[in-house]
C-alpha cells in the first residue's frame, strides 16, 4: 500500500469513527488512528476515559469496529494499542 493509498483510508477511517465520536465524548472519550498495517488492521489508541473503561470492549465491537467496517468492508480488523482489541 503507497503512503497516498494509506492516508486515503485513513482519512476513510477517520471520517467512519465520527459516527461514533458523539457517543464517547459524552463519556469523556474518544478515539485517534494510529496507524493501518498491510494486511488491513487499523490500529487505534484510547483516548479520555475511554482508556481505562470496562465497556471499551463491547464498544470496540459494537462501536468502532461495525463503524469502520460497515464502511470499509476491506478492514480485516481493528485493535487498540492501549486496550481491548477484536
């Protein structure tokens, strides 16, 4: 993957995760992209109390992951490099 195709769906990424910004920011939390391997695993780091939440899990799963992937069919998976990943 070039640098360029990278950025693309990064910003791609990003633009799915401010589906579900609203919800942890009423919580005090958010999300960054830190970065998308090769094989299509976005990397991303807790932010706010979503760092050290117990639900973080099942917003992973229910949140982050179903936000990106049902945009970006392609994503192979999602992982924290701080927390929980699926």
């Amino acid at each position: 993957m070039s640098t360029s195709e990278k950025q693309k769906l990064i910003s791609k990424i990003d633009q799915a995760l401010n589906e579900v910004r609203p919800h942890l920011a009423v919580d005090g939390g958010n999300v960054e992209i830190v970065d998308v391997t090769e094989d299509h695993i976005v990397k991303i780091k807790w932010l706010g109390t979503c760092e050290g939440c117990s639900m973080s899990a099942m917003t992973m799963r229910a949140g982050i992951e179903q936000a990106i992937r049902g945009q970006l069919p392609q994503i192979a998976g999602v992982e924290a490099i701080n927390g929980i990943s699926v």
